[in-house]
C-alpha cells in the first residue's frame, strides 16, 4: 500500500532541501560560501614551474602552490593538444568527443569560413563548470576563456575576435555581458585586443577588479602571451621565461585578491591547456592529398571539390573523408598514409584509424588522425613541397598527441582542505574539472574523469 506523506513531513523534507541548496559550495566547516579561481596560462608546461630555479626561472608566486597546495607532475591532455577542445575538457571533464569542441578551428573543407573558430558556448553538448555553478545558485565571472560567446556566466567577457582591426573591440563589447565591458574600462582603460604580456596584465586587472566588485562565486581567466611567444622562439627561450616571470606576478596578486575577500574560503588552481615542442620542420599533407588527387582546386586557387582533406592542429591532422562508408576512397587514403609514414623524413610519429582515434575521444567526423613528432607541424597550404624547413626558423608547436611528454599540461591547485606539498602524479586532464567541482561543493556528474582529492 501507497502512503501518502503528511504534510508536516513535506514541509520538513522541503526545509531540508532549501537548506543543503543553501550550504552547497560552503567550504568544508565553514559557516560562508567559498570561492574558486582557475587561471589558465596557456601552454604552460609543468617543468616551468616544478623545475623553475633549473630554467632560471623567478616564479615566486607559482612556486608556492607547490609547498602550500597539490600539483600534477603532469597532465595528460585531450586529441588535439590544442587550446580549444582542451579548455573545453577543463570544465567539463570529458573528451572533445563528448563536450563537442573539437579542435580550434572548424572543419572547413572549401575555405569558406574565413578562418572560423569554435567560439561559441552554444556547441558545447555538455554541462559546464558555470552550469554548476549557477544550478547551485552561484554567481560566475569568466574572462578571456576560449568557447564563451553566448555561455551562461553571469560577469562574461568571451574570447572573440574576428577580422583583427579596432571593429573587433565593438564586436567584443556586443557578446560580452551587456554594460560590463564599459563599467570596467571607465575605471582600467581600454580592453586590450589580441597579444603582448601587458595585454595579459590588464587581463588580470580587469578580472581582479571583477572580484572585487561583482563578488562571483566562480572566476575563469585565461591568459595567452606565453603561448605565443612559445610558437615564435619555441618553448625555455629568454622570451618566453621573461613572459612567464610576469605572468607569475599576476596569478600572485588574483591569489591575493580571492583571498582578501574569501579569507579561508578560496580555491586557486592553475591550469593550461597542453605542453610545447620545439619545431623546426614542416610537414605538408594538403600537397600530398593534391597531388594523390584527393581534391581539386579551381583556376582562382580556391578548392572546388574533395573526397578527402586534413584537418590540422598544429602537430597532428586529422583526415576526414566527404562520404565516410566510401570503400575505395578510405583505401587510398590509408595506402597514402601509409607510405608516407613509411619514411622517417616525413616526421610521423604514428598513424590512427577511426576506431583507435575515437577510443581516445578525438575528432568524431574523422577516418584517421595523423600524429607528427616534436620537432615537427602540420602546414597547410595548397601550393609548395610536402616537406620544408619552417620559414620563420626554430619555433615551437603543440597539438601532438597528448601521450608525448612534451605535450604535458599543468594542474596546481591550493585552498580549504588541498594537501600541501603533495604530488599527485601524471594525471588526466578530464580529472581537473571533477576535481574543481569537489572540493567547491559543486556537482559535475556527468564528467568522464575523477575527482583526485577527497
């Protein structure tokens, strides 16, 4: 026999539920809701931090999250090693495959997108980090991380950009939280555009100042010149420590700021989003499928037609094929890849079919992915040589697979209840995001990794 609840046992029950709804995302014995900070500099290797005084790098401030918190001696990262589906995996837990971000660039087989990236929250399949947060009542800031145009943050500055002139500033001010953008820069100046450590800087200040004014439960910044300066001089260069020695003074002061205003309540971890390699040679595959006659390219230099094209990520590509149950045109490709792998001078470090690149949650539309050493990038255009030295001279890359050790992210976490001084090992990047979600109080059931810390 059914019974029916009285109603003084409902009211109890609903009493109980507004109050653990109200206590989600407190800090462990703490009676005030907690805060949590991730910043993500991006291509930071782990051994800039875990080996500094080696590389001669002065980081004080990332230097300690080592004694005072808990950190990976690396992250395994997601098929690409690339920005993108990488910062996506940060706050999801799960594999491109899954969250929907695939790489950094959508696939684009006839040019036509103008270079489009995957800007926008709206393709992501899968709650997020902020999702959580706001199912817990939080309020979120996030500034300058990747796959934010249009997502559900209450304080938003996306990352967008377009055709590179001022007019991408009046686009910014367009998807960023209505009003935001002019509040802050009446009192910081101008939002900085595209590259350069002091637009970092300013960065940082603009999401302090979002700290200190919106009071978020949930704060995302992510902060790009290391990255670049690594693809120009390639990874340890005096550059890029000098880069790095500036940014550490910027985690150092958000640190200070979140533990101002949540004083024994605020997590800080610091992430990236994969490692770097050193590159000196290129590896052409869209001149190798043009001359197999994979595709064609009209009298304007624009392709027209194609049964198979590369899909690349800086070092590695993906190869997708226009009717994927087309026998004969998998098995041409295949002989080709094949051959092509055959020679070492060609730089390849191993070929994916489908099924074996799909069990790793990489590219879903694609038939194979091909993985390049370091040393090692894809190029992609339609004219010149299979394979060439980089015009630029000795650079740096990523986007290998994450399995190479060179391509190794960084996670390091301190606040309530974190171990101080404890390694955590070689872990998986699809770990951070459960992990964060943890020790905040927030639920991410859906993540494919694991929470590391209890």
């Amino acid at each position: 026999m059914i019974r029916r609840a009285r109603p003084a046992m409902l009211l109890a029950a609903l009493a109980a539920l507004a109050c653990a709804l109200a206590l989600g995302g407190m800090a462990a014995g703490q009676g005030e809701p907690s805060l949590l900070v991730m910043v993500s500099v991006d291509g930071l290797r782990p051994d800039y931090i875990t080996a500094a005084d080696a590389r001669g790098a002065k980081v004080p401030h990332m230097r300690r999250f080592l004694k005072e918190g808990s950190f990976a001696e690396g992250v395994e990262g997601v098929i690409p090693t690339v920005t993108y589906p990488s910062h996506t995996t940060l706050v999801t837990g799960v594999s491109p495959a899954k969250h929907g971000i695939f790489g950094n660039l959508t696939f684009d087989p006839l040019r036509e997108n103008q270079s489009g990236w995957y800007w926008y929250a709206e393709d992501i399949r899968v709650p997020t980090l902020w999702d959580a947060a706001a199912r817990a009542g939080w309020t979120t800031a996030s500034v300058q991380w990747p796959a934010t145009v249009g997502a559900r943050v209450t304080w938003n500055i996306p990352e967008f950009w377009r055709a590179g002139t001022p007019d991408d500033s009046k686009l910014l001010r367009a998807s960023a939280t209505p009003g935001l953008l002019a509040e802050l820069e009446a009192e910081l100046g101008p939002y900085p555009r595209g590259f350069g450590v002091e637009a970092d800087e300013l960065r940082g200040r603009f999401a302090e100042r979002i700290l200190e004014k919106k009071r978020p439960r949930l704060l995302l910044l992510h902060v790009i010149e290391l990255d670049h300066v690594q693809h120009q001089t390639g990874p340890f260069s005096p550059e890029v420590l000098a880069v790095l020695e500036r940014l550490d003074t910027v985690i150092g002061g958000l640190r200070a700021a979140a533990e101002r205003l949540a004083p024994g309540r605020a997590h800080v971890a610091i992430v990236s989003d994969h490692g770097f390699a050193r590159t000196d040679m290129q590896l052409n595959l869209f001149a190798a499928f043009r001359a197999a006659g994979l595709f064609t390219v009209g009298d304007r230099g624009r392709i027209t037609d194609w049964t198979a094209m590369p899909w690349t990520s800086g070092g590695a590509a993906a190869i997708v094929l226009k009717q994927p149950t087309d026998a004969a045109a998998q098995s041409q490709v295949r002989l080709l890849l094949e051959k092509l792998a055959a020679d070492p001078a060609n730089g390849i470090d191993r070929v994916l079919d489908a099924d074996g690149l799909h069990r790793r949650g990489g590219f879903p539309p694609a038939s194979f992915l091909v993985g390049l050493k370091p040393g090692w990038e894809m190029a992609s255009s339609l004219t010149g040589p299979v394979l060439s030295k980089r015009a630029a001279g000795v650079g740096g890359t990523h986007g290998h697979l994450p399995d190479l050790p060179d391509l190794r992210a960084a996670f390091f976490l301190l606040g309530p209840g974190v171990p101080a001084g404890r390694s955590l090992g070689l872990i998986d990047m699809r770990d951070v995001a459960p992990t964060l979600a943890s020790r905040a109080g927030l639920a991410l059931p859906g993540a494919e990794g694991k929470a590391l810390l209890p």
